[in-house]
C-alpha cells in the first residue's frame, strides 16, 4: 500500500532552525539575523527564540526567498570549491558519522562554483583560496554582494595560511579559514556548529559528545559571569564552566584547558583593541567565540568578527539565551 508523506504543520511561530530550514540556510546565520536586527523575534519563557508567521513571510518576501515548509527531513547541503579531491573525500567522510543528513557537491573552479550555488542552493561552502583563475577572495566577495548567496556561510580553506590571508577573507565574509591539510575534528567541529548538530551514538563522535561541554567565560563583570555560570550549568547537558577576568588569564586557561566556546566581553580589560578575540578563536580545537558588548554598533560587530568571533551581540541577548547560543 502507498504511503503519502506528510507534510509540516503550519504553525504560528518557527524555532531559528525552522527558520534556518525554510530560508536554506544554517541556524547560525538566523541567530545573527535575529541579533542583527533583520528579522523580528521574541524569546519564550524558556529563553528559546521564535519568530511569528507573518514577520518570517515578510521577510521571505523581501529577500525574494520562497517560504517553503519542506518535508520535515530535509538534508543540510554543503558545496566543496577545491580542485583537490582529498578536501571533498574527507568532508564526505565526516558527514557520514555526524547525525544530520547531507547532500555534498564539489566545484573544482569559480564557473563550477557559480553554476552549483545557482542550482544547488548551498547552506555552507568550504571554499578554497588559491584556485585556478578567480580566486577564493574574489568568489566570496561575489557570493556576499549577491542577495541570492549572501547568507550561504563560506569556511576558506587554504594550504598558504597566513594572518594576512585570514584577515582578508574573513573581511570578505567568511567565517573561519581553515589550514590545508584539514584536521578531521576540526571540520567536524565547525559542521556541528554551524547546523546545531548534537553528535550522538557510538561513534568516536558520540563518545566525545557525552563527556561535558567547557566554555570560557571572560568578563570583569562578576555578575555577568555568575548569571551566565549559573544558566549554563542548570540544563541536563552537562557543561564545564571556566571562568576569566582578564584577556592574559583567558588566553593562559584557553591553552591549558581548551574550551570548546568561548563568551568574551569585549569591555574584559587587555580585550579591548587587541588581537585577543584571535587568539582564543585560533586556540586549540578551534572554538567557538561569541563576543558580548553592552551596546554594540556596527563597528564594534565588525572588528570583532574580523577578528574571529562567531557574532558579535548585547549583553541582554545574551544573558538567559547562553546555552540556545552554543547549541548546549
């Protein structure tokens, strides 16, 4: 006997990963959007955010983007642009272990690139930088002026890295750069935090997701530190809080003790016009950094993401909201 699948329910509000869903794009890019400001959004008693129906229709209307329900087991797409065959063979293999499902494609020059992004629709792209005629700085910032690919996250991957090539990529709108040859765990790290994936079973994945999540938090602010100690440690995931009151303290605990986020205000003494956001988003496994300021403008967010930081937002956002923020 034939069976119909069924579709969705219509609802009234959407979690940031029905948004992600809908809008082909990665529940991290939703978040920005909401903090940003470009998608209006309320949080429940729980601290979780949702959008209206009505707001998240006009907003689809707006960026011409089809609000499109799916079939509720849709796969996350990830667009490889690199001419060498071992990049696409080892984001295939680690797919293949994380829990989500994914559809990968491979471009192996910016003709390639452009076609697939059209057609395929990527969520995340690993994009290399030194390719045959157009290169990777010049794809990203072509993908990022188009309305159409803007929000398709870009991860640069590259064999000639250097600070220079990671500042200029980065100011280009992507949000990592990778070195060549990838690490396995950090490109799977990078996937699982960009799609919200919560690795389970008994993978070496999963083993490694049940020993307890350590973030960082570096703050002088003592209350802002014990508000969020305190949230991250009253869900039932387990989580290990480290706690900084200065950049030179963070930077010290984030090479003993590597976390796997990092929540830095950026008002921190030694914080403040420095490369330390850097160097913790460069620690050992690669973290995530969230960067909080009371009342950040533009030019604070965009410092702190030229500097590594996953999202720049206000206190207030943060406060309550710790743990929907790492994904915990």
């Amino acid at each position: 006997m034939s069976r119909t699948r069924s579709q969705p329910a219509v609802k009234d509000t959407y979690s940031t990963h029905d948004v992600a869903k809908i809008c082909s794009v990665t529940p991290t890019t939703v978040i920005r959007w909401i903090e940003d400001g470009l998608i209006p959004a309320f949080k429940t008693v729980g601290g979780h955010r949702r959008v209206r129906r009505d707001d998240l229709e006009k907003v689809c209307r707006d960026r011409n983007i089809p609000f499109d329900l799916g079939s509720g087991d849709e796969v996350g797409r990830i667009l490889v642009v690199d001419d060498e065959p071992v990049v696409l063979d080892l984001v295939r293999d680690v797919v293949k272990d994380l829990s989500h499902k994914f559809d990968v494609e491979v471009a192996r020059d910016a003709f390639d690139a452009g076609r697939l992004v059209a057609t395929f629709r990527p969520q995340l792209i690993f994009l290399d930088l030194m390719m045959p005629g157009v290169d990777g700085f010049e794809v990203c910032k072509r993908l990022k002026a188009d309305a159409s690919t803007a929000n398709s996250e870009v991860i640069a991957v590259t064999g000639y890295y250097t600070e220079a090539n990671m500042e200029r990529i980065l100011a280009a709108g992507a949000v990592a750069c990778l070195k060549k040859p990838l690490d396995v765990m950090e490109v799977r790290g990078k996937l699982a935090e960009a799609f919200k994936i919560e690795e389970d079973g008994g993978s070496e994945a999963g083993a490694q997701a049940s020993t307890p999540a350590r973030v960082l938090v570096v703050a002088q602010n003592a209350d802002f530190r014990a508000r969020v100690r305190d949230e991250l440690a009253g869900g039932d995931a387990a989580v290990e809080v480290l706690m900084a009151q200065t950049a030179e303290d963070a930077i010290l605990m984030a090479k003993t003790a590597p976390p796997m986020h990092v929540i830095v205000a950026i008002s921190t003494p030694g914080v403040e016009g420095t490369d330390t956001i850097s160097k913790l988003a460069k620690s050992r496994h690669s973290p995530v950094v969230v960067a909080v300021h009371d009342d950040p403008d533009e030019e604070i967010r965009a410092h702190a993401r030229s500097q590594g930081a996953r999202m720049c937002l206000p206190t207030t956002a943060v406060v309550g909201s710790a743990r929907e923020l790492l994904g915990l």
